[in-house]
C-alpha cells in the first residue's frame, strides 16, 4: 500500500488533468511549484517513480524461508529478475496510462509523451536496482514481521531516502541553469541511462556474490 500511493497519485493527478488546468493539479498535490504543465508532469514521474520502490525490501521479506531460495537451482540473476519484476508491473502500467491521460489533456505533446515514457521506464528499471542494492547490502532476515521490514529497516529506509534527496538536489540544479525542457529531458535521460548500467553492473557482479553469502 505505500509503495502503491505514488501511483495512485500519479493516475488522480492525470484524470484531474483532464477536467482542471495546470495551477488546479498543483494546489491537488499540495505545492506552489511554477512551472509549465510538462515540467509539472516531468517533476510529478520523478517523485513518483522515485518513491515508488519495493525491491529494498524484497530480499528481507523472504525471512526464514530465504535458505529456500538460495537452495533452489536459480541463478541469482533470475531471482533479482523476479524480485524487479513486481517493481516495474506497479510502475510501467499505471505511468504509461497516465501518461497518455495527460497528452489527451493536452498538458504534454505526443512527443514530449514518448520521451516521458522512455524516461520513466529507463527510471523504474534503476529505481528497483537501486532498491535490491540497498536489501542486498542490509538485510533483515530476523524480523518479527513484515511490518518492521518495510516500515523500520535500513534498505527500506535508504531506498527510499537517496532518491528522494537526489531528485530534490536534481531539480534544483536544473532550475538554476535555466535550460530548456528538450535539454533537461536529453541530460536526464543520459545521467538515468548511465546510473542503471552502472547499478546493473553492481548486481551482476557483487550482488551476485552478496547473495550467495547472505545467510
């Protein structure tokens, strides 16, 4: 249900946008933001994509049954696959039908929305990495409850936290060097692009061997 809520503001805000301009949206999400519709839309998958992970816990929810999992004849890299897998049916559905809620709203272009769609895709796969790297490096295979696991734990915390100020430092960034949204979508695009090979790389290979030694 937490990881869930982004979601489900994300696909109000776009049906919202169907029936109220632009400074309706923005006093619904709470903020005094001024910008134009595509920067909000822009800002609006940021926060969502970035708040909406559930491989930072994934590992830990697995508890005392872990030692099945590792015991299975599955590579490493088919689990992680998996444990992603719930991430990016939360995000890629419900982003890619707001997203054309949006453009039949005309808050964005057809091309702006292609861009955004290739964006929060490329963004989701990193977000669920990024997650399994925070589970893999803490976790909680003691707890009590699922409770403590995703409400109290480190990788939970911290998968949730870092995005969430690096998008914050991101966007302020941008706003001081007053580019254009066409430069800002294309510097994005890359600096995400970037972030996931290297996170995917990370999983390859030390997370491979982190999985192994868990226990």
């Amino acid at each position: 249900f937490n990881t869930s809520f982004g979601v489900i503001i994300l696909l109000i805000a776009s049906i919202a946008s169907i029936f109220y301009q632009k400074d309706k949206i923005i006093a619904l999400i709470g903020t005094n933001l001024d910008t134009s519709s595509f920067m909000l839309v822009f800002y609006l998958l940021l926060f969502v994509i970035g708040f909406s992970v559930t491989t930072n816990s994934s590992i830990s929810i697995e508890r005392n049954n872990f030692w099945i999992l590792k015991m299975l004849p599955i590579h490493p890299k088919e689990v992680f696959k998996a444990k992603k897998s719930v991430n990016l049916l939360l995000l890629i559905p419900v982003v890619t039908i707001s997203l054309i809620i949006f453009r039949l709203s005309n808050y964005i272009t057809y091309t702006e929305m292609i861009y955004l769609l290739i964006l929060s895709i490329i963004a989701s796969f990193l977000i669920a990495n990024f997650g399994l790297i925070c589970n893999l490096l803490f976790p909680k295979l003691d707890a009590q409850n699922d409770t403590v696991i995703v409400k109290q734990s480190m990788s939970s915390l911290l998968g949730i936290i870092i995005p969430i100020i690096l998008i914050v430092i991101y966007i302020i960034i941008i706003d001081s060097l007053k580019l254009t949204q066409n430069s800002i979508l294309i510097l994005t695009i890359i600096i995400i692009s970037i972030l996931l090979i290297s996170t995917q790389i990370i999983l390859n290979t030390w997370g491979v061997k982190r999985f192994k030694k868990i226990s």
